[in-house]
C-alpha cells in the first residue's frame, strides 16, 4: 500500500511539474507574441513618422522646381499676371496624374478610378479638387511668383483655414488648444509681411494669393475627409491631380488666352523638364501624406507634411536666391508652430513614441 501512495506522489509531482513547465511555456509563448507586436507596431509607426517626412520634403522640391521651371523661357516673358503660373499648373498637374496613374496601374488599381468618379463621395473629392487645384493651387504659384519664399509658410495657415471650415461644415468644434495655435499663426504671418522685401513690387499682391491658396486648401481638406472616407486614398489622388490639371488647361485656354503661349511652353524642353520633376514631386508628396494619415493618424500626418514650409524657405535660399531675413524665419517658424498646434496636441508624438 505504501508502494502506491509513493508512486501516486510521484506522479502527481510529474504532473505538476509538466503543468508548471507547460504554464512557463505558454506565459513564455504569450510574453514572446506580446514582444513581436510591440515592435511591429512601433516599427509601423516609424515607418510612417518617416513617410509624412518624405511629404513634407518633396512638397518642398515641388514649390522650388516650379518656380525654376518659370524662369525659364518661354514662361519667364509671359504677358500678365496669371499666364506663367496658370499654364505651370496644368503642365504640372497633369504630368503628376499621369504618374499616379503609372502607379495605380502597376498596382492593378486604375479600374477603380472610373468606378469612384460615378459616386457620390467621388463627386465630393473632384469638387475638392476644382477647389484645391485651380483655385488653390494656381494662386499658391501665383504667390510663388510675387512673394517668393515667403509665400511659402503663409501657405501653411490652411491648417488655420481647414479647422474654421471643418467647423462650419462638419459642426467639429475648436478647442482652446485650436484657438491658441490659429492665434499663433496669425501673429507668424503678420511677422512675415512685417518688412517688405526691396525688390518685391507685387510682395503684398503675392501674399494675398499665398492666403487663397491656404483657403482653398483648408477647404480642400474638409471635402477631401469626406470624400475620401469610402474611396481608396490613391485613387482619390489621382483623381485630384486629374481634375485640377484638366479645370487648369481649360482656365488658360478660354479665360486667360493663353493656348499659344501653353504651346509654346510643351515645344519648348527645358521648362517641362523641371515641370516633370515637379509633377513627380508632387504626386509623390500626395500618395506619403495619405499613407502618413493611414499610419499615425491625420494630426500627425499633416504636421509633417507641414514641414514643407522648412524645406520650401531653405531650398528657395540655397537654390533660388532668396534673402535671408529675420521676418521670413522667424515668422516661419511661428506660423509652423501655430500649425501644429491646430492640427494636433504636441504631446501626442511622445505618447505615440512610448
């Protein structure tokens, strides 16, 4: 009898033992599972601090290859105000939509751009378009033009502009965080237009245009959310770049009359060169903006796009020439600052970091 209980013992003990080593085994499998997700997360979201960087850098070259692209001949004598950066826009805008549609039909996606055009949020995101292209974007080249760089971070306040609008539209509401960052940017842009460049004859003119464009980009973003909620964010982008070149072209060929010079300026190499550039920039800056939004959210995601207006002012001064002045940098950097608080609460980068 004693012989049983001693073997019972034993193999109660085994028993245990094998249910502690299989529980070790198993907290051991859960800890290793919990591990690998923390870093795949963590690397997901570096990856996508990286790609908004990549966004806000090669919206920088868009802004400084455009303006190189109408110095050039035949742009560089164009007649009247709106010609050169009007016809820069539809070349432009058209050759980004071509290399977004390159890239969705190497991703087997170009079918989905017809289907998105006959819905309703499709309407949504062309209207977007007619809004952020050839209104926004052409008075953003215009600015260009006039301001020069210091277009560039006046541009920025569509941060500002897309708050008030999602306000009004989507009954989103402004917090005293909001509030405090919108205040800053208007004290960064009257920093800015404190001193007028010397050879500025059309500064203010510039300016003005440099706040349409954040007015319709600040629009743009609100339709462009709604939009973009049920269709694929490349397709929306290709769309985008599409509308806005076509509404351009038709802008200079009927309203301005500009078709000749537009021939001119597709004959001619160098100018659709640097165009080309721009175009590939800027389709680029669209699809990791989006990306960015997908990964670490639209705050995020736009604070670094918003770090264009860095890489705007620095490579307008390294390549275009621009004065450096106390005014453009610090009230660049003030308006960055506001922007950033507009869009998103500054501690979120160390939660999201964590």
């Amino acid at each position: 009898m004693h012989f049983f209980e001693v073997k019972g013992n034993i193999n109660i003990e085994i028993k245990s033992r094998k249910e502690r080593v299989m529980a070790s085994l198993a907290g051991s499998n859960e800890s290793s599972i919990d591990e690998l997700k923390h870093r795949a997360k963590i690397k997901f979201k570096r990856a996508g601090i990286g790609t908004g960087a990549v966004s806000g850098l090669t919206y920088g070259l868009f802004s400084t290859f455009v303006v190189v692209a109408t110095t050039q001949e035949p742009l560089v004598g164009a007649v009247g105000l709106f010609a050169a950066p009007y016809i820069a826009s539809t070349i432009n805008d058209l050759i980004a939509a071509v290399w977004l549609l390159i890239y969705n039909g190497m991703t087997g996606r170009i079918k989905e751009i017809g289907r998105s055009i006959r819905t309703f949020p499709g309407f949504i995101v062309m209207l977007g378009a007619l809004v952020g292209g050839p209104i926004a974007n052409g008075a953003y080249l215009m600015g260009l033009a006039m301001a020069g760089a210091y277009a560039i971070p006046i541009s920025a306040l569509f941060a500002l502009f897309g708050a008030i609008f999602a306000r009004i539209i989507l009954k989103q509401k402004i917090t005293k965080r909001v509030a405090v960052g919108m205040c800053i940017c208007i004290i960064g842009a009257i920093i800015i237009n404190w001193v007028t460049p010397e050879s500025g004859s059309n500064f203010t003119l510039g300016i003005i245009f440099a706040f349409i464009a954040a007015i319709g980009w600040g629009l743009e973003g609100v339709l462009a959310a709604f939009g973009s909620a049920t269709i694929d964010s490349d397709i929306a982008v290709n769309i985008r770049e599409a509308v806005s070149g076509v509404i351009s072209g038709i802008i200079v060929i009927v309203f301005i009359g500009a078709s000749d010079l537009l021939r001119e300026t597709l004959m001619s190499g160098t100018p659709v060169f640097w165009l080309a550039i721009a175009g590939l920039c800027a389709a680029t800056s669209f699809l990791t903006w989006y990306k960015a939004n997908a990964t670490v959210g639209c705050a995020v995601g736009m604070s670094l796009n918003m770090t264009y207006v860095f890489w705007g002012v620095v490579l307008s001064i390294m390549f275009l020439g621009t004065a450096i002045t106390p005014t453009i940098i610090i009230g660049s950097i003030v308006v960055f600052i506001g922007a950033v608080l507009v869009s998103m609460n500054p501690m979120d980068l160390f939660k999201k970091a964590a």
